[in-house]
C-alpha cells in the first residue's frame, strides 16, 4: 500500500537536452497574453534574469508623491541657510 508519492521537479530547459537537474527555481515569462511558468534550476534562472527583463506587476497602480513648488521652495531655503 503507497501511503506518500514523492516527485521530482526537473528544469525544463535541461529536459529539453536529455539532461535531468533538479528544478528549484520557478521561470515566469508571458506567452499569448498570459503568464506562465517554467521549472527551472538556480543556473537557468539567473542565464534568463541576465537575457530578459522580469515581469512587471502591474496589479497595484504605483502611487506618486505630489511636489508642491511651496515644497522646494523652503526646502531649497532651509539648505542654503544652514550653509
């Protein structure tokens, strides 16, 4: 009787040449409008950050700081009276 199946994640781009290492990285990439994932080992990995730029999540809108001109104008005061 199996009480537990174990499996091994191997990397993808090594499968792809008859090689099995252990996947221990995950690959995120957009492909037809979609993201997708690929198993990868720590070497894959970091070959694909240095030839691609990394996904962007776009889910949180970025939050810009307002700048007054009043702002500057007394922080650019406040420097000059110091020096």
């Amino acid at each position: 009787m199996v009480t537990e199946v174990f499996t091994r994640k191997y990397c993808d781009p090594h499968a792809v040449r008859d090689e099995k290492v252990e996947a221990t990285e995950v690959v995120q990439f957009a492909w037809d409008g979609t993201v997708r994932e690929v198993d990868s080992c720590e070497e894959c990995k970091k070959e694909y950050e240095t030839q691609f730029e990394a996904l962007v999540d776009y889910s949180r809108p970025v939050k810009k700081r307002r700048v007054t001109k009043k702002s500057d104008e007394t922080s650019a005061d406040e420097t000059s009276a110091e020096a």
